[in-house]
C-alpha cells in the first residue's frame, strides 16, 4: 500500500511490517502507561508494538486512520489495517494475552455502546486515580524495542 510505505519512509522505525498490531497509548498516564506494560510482561507472541499518541509516529498514524488526535481520550488499537479505540481497542489487545486474559472478551456480548460508557468512565477518571506525569513514560532498555516513538 502507498500509504504504508509513506508511514515507513517518514517514519523508519514503523515498517510496512509492524503496521499491524501497534497500541497508541497516553505517554503521561499512569494507568495507561502501566497497561502497557502488563501487556508486556503477559503477551502471548510479543507481536505488538507500542507509541505514545504525543509521539510523532502516534500523531501519523492517528492521522492516518484518521483518528482526530485532539478529541480521542482512548488507547488506539491498529489491527489489520483498522483502527480501534475505546472498548474494542481493549477487547483486541487481551485476545494477545496469555490466559486467562482473553476471556474478557466474553464481554463483548454486550451492547458497544455499554462497554464504551464503561471505559469513558475509567477515562474520564484515570489522572484523578492513578495520576499523571509531567513528561511521557519512557520504556526501559528491555522494553524499548518494543516502542516505535522517537521520544525514548
């Protein structure tokens, strides 16, 4: 696809390969950075990779699936050449989980609409309960070729 090999040329980290499977994630989040790295430590093939939406290669891809970058409050979950926020997004990025974990998705029997109410209400209140940091998380070195941001 033109537009992938766009992405990779402007963004050489992000190859036409690993396009498929990336969280977009909110670097400055606590609870976001600390699904991260749960997926991390739980991942059943280590197939996704990681950016924060404040990265360069978060923006260019939010831009690129167009995802408007000033209003999404959710992970973002790139999967097949679609994106996915909120309640999808989740549902997709346990089914790569090691169990028991996948099981969640047995949630999605319920209306989209429900499942999204319940996680703009974990949104909605993640800086108040978990806090924020000044600057993104920075991944450690073991971690860190798992991330495709130009900011580590």
């Amino acid at each position: 696809m033109i537009s992938d090999l766009f992405i990779s040329l402007l963004f050489p980290k992000i190859s036409i390969l690993t396009i498929n499977n990336i969280v977009l994630f909110d670097g400055v989040c606590n609870l976001c950075s600390g699904f991260v790295q749960f997926v991390i430590k739980r991942e059943r093939d280590s197939t996704i990779s990681f950016a924060s939406l404040q990265s360069e290669e978060g923006q260019g891809l939010l831009k690129k699936y167009g995802v408007d970058s000033t209003t999404v409050d959710s992970i973002v979950f790139i999967k097949d050449d679609r994106a996915f926020i909120k309640s999808e997004a989740f549902f997709k990025i346990v089914q790569h989980l090691k169990a028991p974990w996948p099981f969640l998705r047995i949630f999605t029997f319920l209306p989209l609409k429900f499942n999204n109410a319940i996680y703009d209400l974990i949104a909605k209140n993640r800086y108040k309960v978990m806090g924020k940091k000044n600057s993104c998380w920075l991944p450690s070195k073991s971690m860190s070729n798992r991330f495709i941001d130009s900011i580590g």
